[in-house]
C-alpha cells in the first residue's frame, strides 16, 4: 500500500465516521424530543412560564438539608411577569420578573451562524428552543425560580462612563430578599446574587441553587460532517472534566462526584458556554436531572447558613455566559478551559493551536497563520517524508519492470508476489516506505480537524477573497476542487499500481473525496491544499533526482 491509498483510506474511514456519529447523535436526539417542548409559552410582559419551570432541587444530607419549599400558589404561577431589557457593551438580555430568570442574552460581539447580520443568541426561551439561567433559595418561603419579582425600571442600559451595571430585583412577598444582577464591561461573567434577611421570629436554614436549563436540541449550523457535543459538563480538581451527555441525565448516571470544595458546572455547545463558578473552597452540591417538559438541568446548590431572627446574609455565583476563549476561560477557574474539547487528541491539539494562536498574533489573518502552520509542520517531518517520497520514486522508477512481470506471469498472483518481492530486494526498495511518515501525520491531521472545529477564535474568521468564515465549508467549493486537482497530480508522480483495478480506483479517489472536502471547515481543507502543494513539489524533486541517477547508472550500449 503506498501513501496516496493510505491518504484516501484515512480520509474516507475519516469520513465514515463522522458521518455515522451524526446521524446516531441525531437518532438519539429525536428520540428524546417531546412534542411538550413546542407548547412551552413564549415570555411575554403578560404571561408568566408554568409547566415549562423544572422542580426545585433539594440538597443533600452532606448540606445540611433543609425542607424543600411548599409549591407555590395558585395566585403567584398565574400571576403576570415583565421582561427586564438589558444592555451592555458585550450583551443584550432579558431578565422575567418570574423567578428573576435569565430568559435571553445575545451576544453583540458575535453573529449568528445562520444569519451574520444578527447577534448570536445564546440563552432564549421560544417555542422553539429553551436555554436559561435560573437560581433560587431553598428553605420555607424563601423565592425560587417561580416566585415573583419587581423590579425599579424595565430597561437598564450600562453608561458610556460605567464599568458596572446592576440590576436589583426586590421579591413579592412576607419574605424580605433580593436578587441583584451584575454586570462588568467587558467581561462575559455576570453575578448573580441572593439577598435575604430573615424577618421571622425562628432560625431559618439557607440554601440557594443556580442551574441552567435548556433541551437536547443542537445548536444551529451543526452539521453531519461537523458532529460537536451539546450537554453538560462538571469539573472537580479530583475527578477532572467529566461530560453528562442529555442520555447519562435521562438513565440517571453521574460520572461526577456530587458534592466537592472546588470544580464548576456547566452545558456546552459549539464554540459557547454557560457555567456556574462556585469559588474554591466552598462546599457545593452538583446535580443534573431531566425536568418536565423536555428539559434538562445542570446546576449547583450552596449553604447559606441558618439565619437567626433579624440576621442578613447573601449567597452569590458567577455566572459565565460567553465564547470558548480559552486563555480567558483558563484565567477563570481551573479547568474552564478544558470545556474546549479536542478529544483524545489534546496532546497534540492544545499544543498547535497554541502555535497557530502564536503566529495569528504575528500575521493578523487566521488563513495566512494557518498556511504558515502548514510549512512549519511539513519543516518538522521533512525527513520522513523524504524518506517516503524516495520509496515512492524509486517503485515509480522500477515501474516499466514491474510491468514486464505482469506481462510475464499473467494472472499467476503468487508467482507475481514472489517475482515482485525479488525485484524489491534487488534494487533495495521497502514497498511499505512511504507509509509510515503518513502514518505519523494523521493523528496531526486529526488534531488539526478539532482545532479548527472547536475553537471558537476561527469562527467568522475571515481569510481572502470568497473565505469569510475559516471555520464553515467553503461556499464556492474552490478550495476542495482546488485540493482534488492537487490529488490528482499526486496521483500521477506516484507509481502506478500494477493491478489495472486498483489503478482505475486510484484514478477515481481524488474526484470522490474533493466531494467530501466540501464539507469540511474551509480552514483544514485549505491546510490540505497547501501540504499537498509542498509535497507535490517535494516529490517532483525527488523524482528528477532519483530517475536522473538512474539514467546515468544504466551502462551504455
């Protein structure tokens, strides 16, 4: 097997692959769509959400539990609530006066993948999708996530001259407590705090949870070439990062520990993150469950202490909503940045990207960092790969003798074999040379896939021309004929395979995968394009060279 098929076979396994995770993650995801989903209320200033509100989490014994609280009422469930409209440099959001919900939030920095000319929406509660941002205290008449609130004003916006923005919202009812929401420019993490002061003649004991909420249903754009994970995520300093796909929520698993001193949760999508931060050393309980209507929780319970009569206390947590930036989310919290998943791969992953991040710095254009990349990685298995460019000129040297054993033995294949394996040994040639170096750089190719999948600095990146996004297919399709034509000249300095068959099927490969690559982030096809470019050179080198030699070792007549 030489290197061309070794290419074309890890491309098209490669292919199979994905292609089969996408449709077994789309299986599972309608297996798991309730029709309930669709008839979750649309937030209005006049119609609060009811079913759609996932149940109240209890803390655990080790928490020092308290009773869960008594459903609410009647009067508060039909009450009406308001939506908050929020502005800041980074976000545009709203917050519902039931329950004090984060209801929306769009990023003013990002564009929609579908639709570049609007924001990209993180959190939304529609008919169509649900993603919010909900917390609550736990304890005897203390407000959760279904209580109401008010607030001063219904539209806040953070002033040219502010670096902060807080929104107070004051709880209705015998209970005095507050929710207050911060806002910093120019930082994703927003905090969300609880205030209460026990106004009852009794101790009342304390807990406030936070958790996030949303279906199954992947984020738009999410291709069947391009399968990225969508669920929940925990990480603890001993466990390390632990995913809880919707399926682990729905049979009840829990590869995570539950209760720690350190570590965060959060649901993970393609390129963004909402994650709760606890501050380390802090005791918390992790839970995820599936609630009614579809949806999925993941979220964290803290204690707030036991309240004496007249006593105050406020239980906060940050809130990140934003972008896998990986050097801002490693600043953090610990671990944060593994929510960038390359996979098994992150040995290698992690490091290139920090090289292609190095060299973006440098040039400015993610497409000119990546064609720099390329020449450093083809620098770097420069000798194996003239190693394996000589075991194919030599085979392409040997070609016309290969052809005259054919001739000679016919359809006899064992007689062939054994004649073939002669003449390798005769003029020294190890027919399996070229596969190694190839062998060597798929898991780099590989590494190079996820880097440009998953992080998020290439999304819209643009590169030149007709390239506005390094991170999507190209649209014109030209960087992947561009990459079959380089196939194909490819396929042409190397030998021919002596079984007309194969021959015909090595002649057909380059066409059907260029099929396949116009599916593929613009950014790895036009990392394939290049190598491709500076192997086809390479081997034109070799070529002369070796069939010179030959020439010149042939004794005249």
């Amino acid at each position: 097997m030489d290197s061309q098929r070794l290419v074309l076979f890890f491309v098209f396994t490669m292919s199979v692959f994905l292609l089969y995770e996408s449709w077994q993650r789309d299986q599972q995801s309608a297996s798991r769509a309730p029709a309930v989903v669709a008839a979750t209320p649309t937030p209005s200033s006049t119609q609060a959400p009811q079913a759609a509100d996932p149940a109240i989490p209890t803390p655990a014994a080790t928490l020092a539990p308290t009773p869960a609280p008594a459903a609410p009422t009647a009067a508060t469930a039909s009450d009406g609530g308001q939506l908050i409209r929020v502005e800041t440099d980074l976000y545009r959001a709203q917050i519902s006066t039931v329950g004090g919900d984060l209801v929306r939030l769009e990023l003013l920095k990002h564009g929609g993948t579908l639709d570049r000319t609007r924001e990209f929406v993180l959190f939304e509660r529609s008919s169509e999708h649900v993603y919010i941002a909900q917390s609550g205290l736990i304890g005897k008449g203390l407000p959760n996530h279904q209580s109401l609130y008010r607030a001063a004003a219904t539209e806040y916006r953070l002033a040219d001259t502010a670096n902060e923005l807080e929104i107070r919202l004051e709880s209705v009812g015998d209970v005095k407590a507050a929710k207050v929401y911060r806002f910093r420019r120019d930082s994703y993490v927003i905090d969300v705090k609880h205030e209460i002061t026990n106004t009852t003649a009794e101790s009342v004991p304390t807990h406030a949870y936070f958790q996030l909420v949303r279906d199954s249903k992947p984020p738009e754009g999410d291709s069947a070439m391009m399968p990225t994970y969508t669920g929940a995520a925990v990480y603890t300093d001993k466990d390390k990062f632990q995913k809880v796909s919707f399926d682990d929520i729905e049979k009840g698993k829990a590869p995570y520990p539950k209760t720690a001193n350190d570590g965060w949760i959060g649901m993970l999508q393609h390129y963004f993150l909402g994650a709760w931060l606890p501050r380390d050393g802090e005791p918390r309980e992790y839970y995820t469950r599936q609630v009614p209507q579809g949806l999925y929780a993941a979220g964290v319970i803290v204690p707030g202490g036991t309240l004496a009569p007249g006593a105050s206390a406020a239980l906060s947590m940050p809130l990140y909503a934003g972008p896998q930036e990986q050097e801002k989310l490693a600043a953090l919290a610990k671990g944060l940045d593994l929510a960038v998943d390359y996979g098994w791969l992150t040995v290698i992953a992690a490091p290139l990207f920090w090289v292609l991040q190095w060299i973006h710095g440098w040039a400015g254009n993610w497409g000119v960092a990546i064609i720099i990349l390329t020449i450093l990685i083809k620098l770097i298995f420069y000798p194996l790969s003239e190693a394996s460019y000589r075991s194919m000129a030599k085979m392409r040297v040997v070609a016309p003798k290969m052809q005259r054993l054919k001739e000679q033995y016919g359809n006899d294949r064992q007689r062939m074999q054994q004649a073939m394996m002669e003449l390798y040994k005769t003029e020294k040639i190890n027919p399996l040379g070229g596969c190694l170096p190839i062998l060597v750089q798929i898991p780099v190719f590989i590494a190079l896939y996820w880097v440009l999948l998953a992080s998020v600095e290439m999304r819209q990146a643009p590169f030149a021309l007709w390239i506005t996004d390094l991170s999507v297919p190209d649209p014109w399709f030209i960087l992947p004929i561009l990459m079959g034509a380089t196939m194909i000249i490819q396929t042409r300095l190397n030998p021919e395979p002596p079984d007309p068959v194969q021959a015909k099927v090595m002649k057909i490969m380059p066409i059907a995968f260029s099929i396949f690559f116009f599916f593929f982030p613009a950014g790895l096809v036009l990392y394939w394009l290049v190598n491709n470019i500076l192997s086809i050179a390479q081997q034109w080198h070799i070529n002369r060279v070796l069939e010179r030699a030959a020439k010149q070792s042939k004794p005249k007549s």
